[in-house]
C-alpha cells in the first residue's frame, strides 16, 4: 500500500464514521455528563489526598 492508499482508506473509514454518529438523548447526556463529574471528582480527591500525605511526610 502506498501512502496515498493508505491516506485514502483513512479518510473513507472517518465518513463512515461520521455518518454513523448522531446526537445523544437528554438520558444519555445527564448520565455522561455524571460519570465524567464523577471521575473529574475522583481525580481531584486523589490530587489533594496526596498533596496532604506529602505535606506531612516532607514539612517544610
């Protein structure tokens, strides 16, 4: 395959993909919009857990 092949392929499989998408239900948007603040939460929580941990493991 050459590059412009390949480039051409790529370019097919993003139509088809493009064409397969469509907009998502209110449902679906609040559920992933929950799960995302979830995870946001997490991430942040886990963030400052170890910035304490490490204030108390190296004081200034």
């Amino acid at each position: 395959m050459t590059v412009k092949e390949k480039i051409s392929g790529f370019f097919q499989q993003c139509v088809r993909v493009w064409h397969l998408l469509r907009k998502p239900s209110l449902e679906e948007w609040k559920a992933i919009s929950k799960v995302s603040a979830i995870g946001l939460g997490a991430i942040g929580l886990l963030g400052f857990l170890i910035t304490v941990i490490m204030t108390f493991v190296y004081p200034k």
